[in-house]
C-alpha cells in the first residue's frame, strides 16, 4: 500500500524531481513588517478556501484506510480546503458530497463512451459540486514499475513478500476484512465487478484519441469553473483558455506517468505568462512544505495541490491523519509568510525569490 502511494513511473526521475527542484529558488524575505496577523486565504476556482490549497484526486483512497474518500472530504471541510474527487475513486460522488459540507470539485476523464463522461458531469452536478476538472495525461497508463515488483494493481496480484507484509498487521488486515469490498464506486453501475471486469472496462475507456475539440463541448456541458489538468507547456495553457477552461492545472500526475517530464515548478513561470491573467494556475506536484506553496503563488500560481502528503496521513490514521497533515501545512504557511514579512498572499511575490546557480546536488 505504502508503495502504491509512494512510487511513480519507471526510474522515477520525475517524481524525485518534482519535490528536489523548488529548492532551485531562495527566499530573500523583508523584516521590519508588521506580520502579527497573516491571511493565507484564497479563492480557488469559485471556491473560498482557507489556504491557497487544495486536495488533489487520488483513485481508490479505501485501500489505504476504510474512511477512503469520506475521511479525506471531512477533514478537508473541517480545515475549510477543498477537495477534488476523482473518477477513480472509491466512494460515489454522491456519498462524498452527503458526508460534508466542505468545497468540492470532480474529476473527470474524456471516455471513450461520451455519454458516461456527460452522466458524471450531471451527477456532480446535481451533487452540488462547484468545479469540475479534466485529467488530459493518460492517454495510455504510465508505467509503474514499483506496483509491478510489489503486486499493487488494479486488480491486485500479491508476492509473498507483500502478502508477508499484510500478514504482519493484523489491525490493518482485520479493519479491511470488516469494511466494505473495494470497488471503482462510481462506475461499479456499468458492469458486474467480478473477475477484474469492471478495472477492464474502465481500462477500455480511456481514450488515445481525445483532442481538443473534444473538450469544449464538456466544458459548456459544466457551464461553471473546469480546470484542465496535466498542462505542461505554455501553448497548452493558451489552448486550454481557448476552449473555456477557468484554471490550468499545471502537473505531470505526480510522476506517475512519463518520467522524465519537466517539473510543474519548473514549468510554472512559462504557463503563468502564456495565461496572463485570463485563468487561474494552480500547481500540482512535489508540494511537501508550506514554504512549497508560498513559492509556486510568488511565481504567480493561484494555488496549489496535494495527493501523496494527505495519503499518508490517510494510511497512518484515517481522517485524524489527514487533518495532521494539513495542519502541519497550515503551520508551516503562516510561519512561512511571516518570515517572509507577507501579512496576505498578495504580497508574496518574485521579488521574494533569487534563483539559486550553483551545484544542486545535496549534501549525502
């Protein structure tokens, strides 16, 4: 399980990367502020949030805790973040949005079958989810070589050694055996799930052939924020603005598919310029300190995203987990912005970061 969260695609140069390269920039903070009072408040694609953070989707989170989806959503709403499910999830859209009051958003995949595209996009609809976002990097399934040598996927095929290892937590082995069967909740409708027929349909969907012109009809089908994620290059940022996204999502799916892929750090000054204002960019990759965050917005993102540091606080403790680490983000950002002398986000900006030339190899 923790491999499942933890790895990424074939040498996993990018997911390293993703985190290793915010260390390309130095703060050069102001003092002499009054910083007694900082607001690290944001509006993320209609939704008021109380850090410039939002929770990223992730496929299946009742793998790692029976809570799954319905412990992340709450401990999101009770932080005042919002928290984007996604397709691949294992709680129904439905169940998400009954089990709180907090901001949400879907995340859809441009399926082969338009019509199960455009019936998720009416159920959160009628959910009462404020956004919605399109995940364009999975044409094809990246390759993930730790889920191959640990047996994690989808459907499991278990090594001794994992199986091992399950045997060794009983508390974990018991909490599972007692919880509901795991599924693809959201698609689980389409097809009976017995012999991996439900993860071979949903397989079968993801479409190579999607395009741009596919997408606006799904943005007008929304009629409200869409944000398209997995933008890695500025004239995809201005394509995307073309065919009426509201936000980028700037992100090469935490590392999970092409390694090798520029860093959303990295690549985030570019796609800010090609936006110019016109959409909101938000950064989804590496982010694992609030000071993360505080340099993707002083590079002019809007917010940012995180999946793999609420993934642990989800396995190690349920919904009190994630809270802690949202919390531990939480501190870090307000101490963060006050050592910066910044008593709001808007005055985090580029004058406060020095790009850093020397030897990026760090200290063994």
């Amino acid at each position: 399980m923790f491999h499942y969260i933890d790895g990424a695609a074939e040498d996993e140069v990018t997911l390293r990367a993703n985190t290793g390269d915010f260390d390309v920039w130095r703060w050069a903070p102001n003092y002499l502020v009054d910083v007694a009072k900082v607001d690290p408040s944001a509006r993320i694609m209609g939704m008021e949030s109380t850090l410039p953070l939002m929770l990223s989707p992730t496929g299946m989170s009742r793998l790692f805790h029976p809570d799954g989806e319905i412990a992340v959503s709450r401990a999101a709403a009770a932080q005042g973040l919002p928290y984007c499910l996604s397709t691949m999830g294992s709680t129904t859209i439905e169940d998400v949005a009954a089990a709180s009051e907090g901001a949400h958003c879907f995340q859809i995949y441009g399926f082969r079958d338009r019509a199960l595209t455009r019936e998720f996009i009416e159920r959160a609809r009628a959910a009462g989810y404020q956004s919605l976002c399109l995940t364009v990097d999975v044409p094809v399934a990246g390759n993930r070589e730790r889920d191959l040598r640990t047996g994690l996927m989808v459907p499991p095929r278990l090594t001794i050694a994992s199986a091992l290892a399950i045997a060794a937590r009983p508390g974990w082995l018991v909490r599972y055996l007692k919880s509901e069967p795991l599924s693809l909740a959201n698609v689980s409708h389409r097809v009976k799930d017995t012999d991996g027929a439900l993860v071979e349909y949903i397989n079968g969907q993801f479409d190579p052939s999607l395009t741009w012109d596919d997408v606006a009809w799904m943005v007008e089908a929304w009629g409200g924020p869409f944000a398209i994620k997995g933008v890695l290059r500025a004239d995809d940022a201005r394509r995307a603005i073309e065919v009426g996204a509201s936000a980028v999502m700037v992100s090469n799916h935490g590392g999970r598919q092409l390694d090798g892929a520029v860093t959303p750090i990295e690549i985030l000054p570019d796609i800010v310029e090609a936006v110019d204002g016109r959409a909101e960019v938000i950064l989804d990759g590496g982010v694992r300190r609030g000071s993360h965050v505080l340099k993707a917005i002083a590079l002019g993102a809007t917010a940012c995203m995180i999946g793999r540091p609420y993934l642990y606080g989800l396995g190690a403790a349920g919904q009190p987990g994630v809270d802690r680490a949202l919390s531990i983000l939480r501190e870090e950002i307000m101490r963060a912005m006050a050592l910066l002398g910044a008593r709001s986000l808007s005055e985090v900006g580029p004058d406060h970061l020095r790009r850093f030339t020397g030897s990026q190899e760090r200290p063994r």
